[in-house]
C-alpha cells in the first residue's frame, strides 16, 4: 500500500505537516517494505488552488491513502473521487504516522476540514 505523509522535511524521520495544500514535502511511502520517495510540494506559496494542485501530484503517484491534517473542500473531493483514504495526522515524524495508521489509530477524514482558497 502507498501512502503519502504530509511533512516539513524529508525521510521517514521527518515532521508532519498539519497542512495539505501547503505542506513542504510529501513522503510517500510503501508500507510493506517502508522504501519511500519525498517529494518537494512547491505549491506553499500559491495565492489559491494549492490543494487542487497538489492532489493531483499525488494522484499521479498512485496513493492508496494520505495522512495529513487538515483538507481544503476542492482537494478532499478530487481525492475522494479517486477513492484515496484520508486520516488525520498527529504531531510525530512520518514514520510514526504511517505505525499508527498501521494499527487502526488514526481517525478517518470524512469531509473537508478546512475552508480552503479559492484562485485569485
């Protein structure tokens, strides 16, 4: 399964970043081995559409699920239309996300919980 952690830095060792559409970094990792790609976000700085933008970088990846915490409305549809499972993250590294996902801990994200931006 591939999951992807939104972090400040990269590698598994990394901080998560409460923040979807504007995080630094997404680690992607496959949870069977725990070999990982960290990805530079590059949208943080964007006036609008961040979210939008970066779930459909991570789309391309081919995630099963995405640890983070909060999701604009646009981003949260587009991944729940690809049928990507979104849980919550807590304050930990990315390896200590993708351990509590593993054992069921972390709490689902049922609906947009951020407003988001609209482009400007």
């Amino acid at each position: 399964m591939k999951i992807c952690v939104t972090a400040s830095s990269t590698g598994l060792d990394a901080p998560v970043d409460p923040h979807f559409g504007r995080c630094k970094y997404f680690v992607i990792v496959d949870s069977g081995s725990m070999e990982f790609e960290s990805i530079e976000n590059g949208q943080g700085s964007v006036s609008g559409g961040a979210g939008v933008q970066a779930a459909q970088k991570v789309i391309g990846k081919g995630i099963d699920a995405l640890i983070t915490g909060s999701v604009g409305p646009n981003a949260f549809s587009l991944l729940s239309s690809e049928g990507i499972e979104m849980k919550s993250s807590f304050s930990g590294s990315v390896v200590e996300a993708i351990k509590a996902y593993g054992s069921g801990s972390l709490e689902a994200i049922g609906a947009a919980n951020s407003p988001g931006k609209s482009k400007m």
